[in-house]
C-alpha cells in the first residue's frame, strides 16, 4: 500500500459510536485499506448548521494502494451503505466520512479537493489530527498544525468523549 491518507469520521444520529464502529469496520475490511492509527473520539458542537444535535468525530490515519478518486468513492460507499442521507447542508448525518490529506498533495477535481478546503478552519479535524500526528503539516501552509489550531476561536466545541486505549485502540472498533 503505497499512499498515506488521514480520513475524518462525523457522526450525530442514533447509535453515533455504532455508526464509527461500522465505518471503520467497512474501511478495515477493504483489503485495499489498511488502518495504522485512529484518535481518540470527540464529542462536539455541530458548525454551520448549529439547530442539531452534538456529532463524535475521529480521524484515521490510513495506508491505501486506492488512487484518490478510488478511496473517494469507497467513502461514498460507505456513507451510503450506513443510511446517510444529505438532505441540509452540514446537517444530521449517520455518518460523514471525508479525505483530508492524501500522500501531502494537492488534488483539485470536480468531485474532490485535498486538502480537504475547510479543514484548516475546524477544530473538531484538527484536534484528532494532531492527536495521531502532531508532526503533520498542510500542503502549501508553512505552519504548524498546533499553531493553526491555535487560531480558531471554537476550540471550547470540541471535548474528549473516550480517549483511545493505547495498544487496544483498534479493539474499540475493529472486531
């Protein structure tokens, strides 16, 4: 598997830690996807279209042999597969799966931008990403995470829910 991708994961309907947990099971099962860390989950304020409930978000760090559009769909798959329905825009969801940063390049199609665009703007991205690498840095910002994250005023949105378990981390998810 010859890129690295980080994957957002948002979830503010039913069952929210069920929805991640079959998220990240359908990405472990794709033989195309291996799953090399997952953060912490965080319960937090919903932006943009405020009038719903609180989202759990986590961020994956994968490794894929998927080329970008290929990892895209298979999100959409998934989102799909686990009832997402896109009905408000931002709003409640069953499961929201997003590429942030795919192999530290820039990607501009139609259907697909990486970075992903409003990522540096969201702490409920940020503080998990920095969680799983606070050494990453975004493509064409000449700054640290840490210090980008230090700049958005919703910081206090964003809470720890359930702290991974070290080494186990992957049993809170994949069976």
């Amino acid at each position: 598997m010859n890129y690295t991708a980080y994957l957002s994961l948002g979830t503010n309907m039913g069952d929210r830690v069920k929805y991640l947990r079959d998220a990240v099971q359908l990405l472990h099962n794709d033989t195309e996807i291996g799953i090399t860390s997952i953060s912490s989950i965080y319960e937090t304020d919903p932006v943009g279209y405020v009038d719903q409930e609180r989202f759990l978000n986590i961020v994956l760090e994968v490794k894929t042999s998927k080329k970008p559009d290929e990892l895209l769909r298979k999100c959409q798959q998934i989102e799909l597969e686990l009832g997402r329905k896109r009905e408000i825009r931002w709003g409640p969801r069953t499961i929201d799966l997003d590429i942030l940063l795919y192999n530290h390049e820039n990607i501009e199609t139609e259907s697909l931008s990486i970075p992903h665009p409003r990522m540096h703007e969201r702490a409920f991205v940020l503080v998990p990403l920095i969680e799983i690498n606070p050494g990453l840095s975004l493509p064409m910002i000449d700054k640290p995470l840490s210090e980008i994250l230090e700049a958005i005023p919703d910081k206090e949105g964003v809470r720890l829910w359930k702290r991974k378990n070290g080494e186990d981390v992957f049993g809170l998810f994949v069976n």
